[in-house]
C-alpha cells in the first residue's frame, strides 16, 4: 500500500514489540522502500498516556528482547484485569487464545475488535464508549513505563526517542512545551508532529518546538486498520534534512 501511494520510506511501529520489524524489513527491500526498525512504546505519567516511537534499535541485541518482554509483561497484566472485568459485565474473553492467535501485541483495539466479533458489541467505536475507553466501567489503567524510562530504553540500544502524536495529550501550550523540556532532558530526539489528526495550525506549532529544541520531525498514520488511523499515504510529508541525517534515510 505505501509503495502504491508514493511513499519511499516506512517504519511499522506497533505497540511494545518489534517482532515484525525484520518480515517488513524483507518485504520493504523487495517493493523498493526504504525502511527504518521502530516500535510504539506506551508509558504513562501523572495519569497521561503518553505514547514513545522507538526508531533505529538494534533489534539484534540480545537483551532487547528482554527488556520487551518486561513492557509486555506490563500490558498483559493490564488485558487480564479489563478481562475480568468484561466477564463480571456479562462479556468473557479467553484471552490466553486471543493472545494466541493475534500477531504482535494485545492492546485495546484488538481486544475491542474481539468483543465486536464475539457479538458484545455493533463496533470498535462502541466497545470503547460504553466499556473499554479511559474513565468506562472496564477499563484498566496499567502500570507501564515513564516517559523518560521509555526514552532511556531507546537511547540503551542505540535507537532514535520520538514523542508520538503530541496532540492527543491534550496539553495547552505552555503545559506542553513544560512537559516537552522533561522529554529532552531525557533525551528525547523528535516530535512526530505531522501526525494525521494534527492540523495544520498544530503541525506548524510541534515543527516549531521541534526547531526550538533541535529535534527531529516525523509523520505518522497511525494506521492500526481501516477504522483506526488513516490509509498509509494519504497523509505524507517530505522529512527536512537534519531528519533525514538523524535517521540515516
């Protein structure tokens, strides 16, 4: 799909794991895209989800696997929890087979999309409105990563630390670029500030902290499906220089 849509290069960056990277690694050769290792870490701080890109990671570094396995750890712990809860609602999963037959990593999404096809609910929107979303009667806060320990996990294996979707921590201005100078601090390396829902007042503001802070830029669909995200490419930007440099692209 990013090769018929113009794109030249694409990270998959799914949630705590980069256990695809190397199949769309092989796949992106062999279409002709360039292709950078990444992964989503999710951590949270004073009770705001904050979402971390991990780009450029030695994934053949043997502790690495180790050290995700412990962020999903975390995660799984949190899917049992908002399991328990859906069963005392009425609505069991099995989440032992959900998590064997999902590739990757089990978030809500997936366990939303579980609930539309067991017939809890008419869809993904609804599963999360009325049981799963932040604030509903199933949903689970789970014990995760800070932000800075997300960025240090990075920066350990060599990789590239970038704030995801800025706007969805619902900041204003000046309580952002606080909580953005504790991100650089820890050494966070870039803002994905051309993020799809961001507009066009939004992207230019994220450029310029970027610029600000000397950060790098990155673009993100967010594409988890065809309900979640928008289609890989309709949505593009050509990365500046220093980006470029930054990633190796």
């Amino acid at each position: 799909m990013s090769k018929e849509r113009g794109l030249d290069c694409i990270a998959i960056t799914d949630h705590d794991t980069f256990a695809g990277t190397r199949r769309a690694h092989d796949y992106a050769v062999r279409v002709g895209l360039k292709y950078i290792v990444g992964a989503e870490l999710s951590t949270v701080q004073d009770g705001i989800d904050v979402h971390m890109l991990a780009y450029n990671v030695d994934i053949d570094n043997p502790e690495l696997a180790r050290a995700m396995e412990n962020v999903r750890n975390l995660r799984n712990v949190r899917n049992e929890a908002i399991a328990s809860k859906l069963a005392e609602h009425g609505m069991p999963i099995d989440m032992s087979a959900l998590l064997a037959r999902t590739q990757g990593s089990v978030g809500r999404p997936v366990i939303a999309r579980e609930m539309v096809r067991l017939g809890y609910c008419e869809s993904v929107v609804e599963a999360f409105e009325k049981y799963i979303g932040t604030g509903k009667c199933c949903y689970v806060q789970t014990q995760r990563l800070t932000p800075a320990e997300a960025i240090r996990l990075t920066l350990r294996f060599g990789g590239i630390p970038v704030l995801a979707h800025p706007k969805q921590l619902h900041l204003d201005k000046a309580s952002f670029e606080k909580f953005l100078k504790t991100l650089v601090a820890a050494g966070l390396s870039g803002i994905e500030a051309n993020y799809f829902a961001h507009n066009t007042n939004e992207r230019s503001y994220y450029t310029r902290m970027a610029k600000k802070y000397k950060l790098i830029v990155t673009g993100g669909s967010d594409f988890h499906d065809y309900v979640h995200g928008v289609e890989i490419g309709t949505k593009s930007f050509s990365p500046n220089g220093y980006t470029r440099k930054v990633l190796g692209i």
